[in-house]
C-alpha cells in the first residue's frame, strides 16, 4: 500500500492559535496525556463523529483519552503522519494519516487482532474557548478498522 502525504500546511498567522496548534500536534502526536489534558476545558465536549459517541467534561475526555492511547502501538514504522493543520478566527483543524498496530491486550471494543496494520486518514476540528478546547470533534471511517461497527469506546 502507498501512502501519498503532504507537508503540515499552516494558514493565519494568529499567533496564539499558531502556539495552541504545533503544541496540540506534538502532544497529540506523542501519545502525551497529560499535555493533551491541559488543553481543554472543564466543561469541554468530544465528539466521536463516527459513531456519535460524545464525552461530556474533563473527566470524560481523559477516560476516553486513555483509551484510546493505550488501544494503539506506535513504532518507528508506525505513527501519525501529519497532512494539514489550519486555524482561523477560533477553529482549529488537523488532518493525519494514523499507521499503529492494534495492540496485544485491546481495550477498544470490536478492536482487529493483535499486530494487525491500520492506516486511518483522521481529521480533527477543535473550537477554543479562552485559549482551551471546547469543542472538539474527531472524523473517520470506522470501515478502515475491520470488526468496528457501531462503537468504539463503549
């Protein structure tokens, strides 16, 4: 399989949301909790676009978070390739091509086999609030994980 990507794109030369963006990419893309944590509000929403699934409040996302972190390996050969990451006015956006392989012990519900290969173009969209998420909505089609069906964390 070929995978074509292109160069991080950056647009609107805001510089808060430029530093919110490339801080939001290194912890996302460094399977960081703790910093992925601290850039949301408390009273923040994620939306599981695919499956509808939504986490409501701190505590919610970091559940969700974790397991989704802890449901994926990451290698040299394997990680997040970024392809776009723009922002304007309050929004953020970042698309990637996520390559992991499903781990051993998977905890994310109808999750392929162990060391089973997933490439799964993603795009994430983020509204701020006082320099924190508020909103944060994650897109991708749940067919390019085979077993998946209806939902992913519960």
């Amino acid at each position: 399989m070929t995978t074509e990507t292109t160069p991080i794109k950056t647009e609107n030369k805001d510089p808060s949301l430029e530093s919110f963006a490339l801080k939001f990419r290194k912890v996302l893309f460094g399977d960081d909790l703790d910093g992925f944590m601290q850039l949301f509000n408390t009273d923040a929403v994620w939306t599981f676009m695919a499956t509808g699934e939504k986490f409501t409040g701190i505590e919610e996302i970091r559940k969700a978070s974790a397991k989704a972190m802890t449901g994926r390996v990451h290698t040299k050969d394997f990680h997040m390739e970024g392809t776009n990451l723009f922002w304007s006015d309050e929004w953020v956006c970042i698309e990637y091509l996520h390559r992991c392989l499903a781990p051993e012990h998977a905890i994310i519900s109808g999750s392929p086999k162990a060391g089973t290969e997933i490439a799964m173009p993603i795009c994430i969209t983020m509204h701020l609030k006082n320099g924190k998420i508020d909103i944060f909505n994650e897109y991708m089609n749940l067919a390019t994980i085979s077993g998946v069906k209806e939902k992913l964390f519960s």
